[in-house]
C-alpha cells in the first residue's frame, strides 16, 4: 500500500486544540488549505463527521480544481479521516487521514493520502504533492501563529 501513499508531517508549535479548531471551524479552514499561491471559493461546507467541504482550489494562473471533502472520522482533537475526489463520482477517492499528536515543541501533524492507483501516487508526486502540501503547512502553521498571537489590551486611566 506504501507504493499508494504520499505522507506529509510537520511539528508545529500550538496545541492540538488550535490545529482541530484550523481544520474543523468553517470560517478558519478556507482561509489557509492549499498550496501557497492557491485559494479556496468554498461551494458547501459541513466539516462535522458525516458532512461534507465542496470547494474551488484556485491557482496563481487562475486555473480551477473542483474539490470535495466527504468526512467519515472526527476523533477531537487527535484524527480526521476524509474521502477526497474531484467533486464528483468518475474516479475513486483518495482516502486522507489526519493526526495530531502533542509533543515537545508542540504538536506533530501527520496526514497520510492513500490513492486508489499506483498511477494516481505517481502523477500526484510528479506534480509535487509533497513539496506543495509543505507549503499548505507553512500555511496551516501562519494560521496558528495569527490565533496564537497576543490580543492588544486597551487599558484606560481615569
């Protein structure tokens, strides 16, 4: 199954509640999935077990990625699992599980794609799936850090 799977990890410092709150709050998600240069225009979102994320992926060259996100495990804060296709039925869905395990330094996310084929692994590397889903953990962890960030306190002397 190894020869189907792409796995991307990286520690960042946050608790695991902050990282579940960045995959599971509908209003935080879109704002940081993706590749750097990618957005999202989200069509549906239900990021509970059972529903669902349907959504544009956009490139810097405006090209358009039909996505869907169908959740089948929510285990708070430690594991997401999800089928995720081309918003549509024509071709399998790649199965993705997501965890988050706390640690020294703070919390260690792994997500693991499964892929239907070999060929689909393959042409997914050679469009640098691993390079590109480092850059969404850059983002995911540009994200923490804004939620994490001190809130300025106005203090009033009269």
């Amino acid at each position: 199954m190894q020869d189907r799977q792409i796995t991307l990890t990286r520690l960042i410092a946050a608790p695991p509640e902050l990282l579940w709150r960045c995959w599971t709050d509908p209003a935080i998600l879109p704002l940081w999935f993706g590749p750097e240069g990618y957005s999202c225009q989200t069509k549906e979102i239900d990021l509970r077990q059972g529903g669902q994320w349907r959504f544009d992926m956009i490139g810097p060259d405006g090209t358009i990625w039909k996505n869907r996100h169908r959740y089948t495990l929510h285990l708070a804060p430690k594991r997401i699992e999800f089928l995720m296709d081309g918003d549509d039925d024509a071709n399998p869905p790649m199965e993705v599980v997501v965890t988050l395990e706390p640690g020294e330094g703070g919390t260690r996310i792994t997500q693991v794609m499964t892929f239907s084929t070999i060929e689909a692994c393959q042409g997914a590397r050679a469009y640098g799936a691993e390079r590109l889903g480092q850059t969404t953990y850059a983002k995911l962890a540009a994200e923490v850090a804004r939620h994490q960030a001190p809130n300025p306190i106005t203090v009033l002397i009269v």
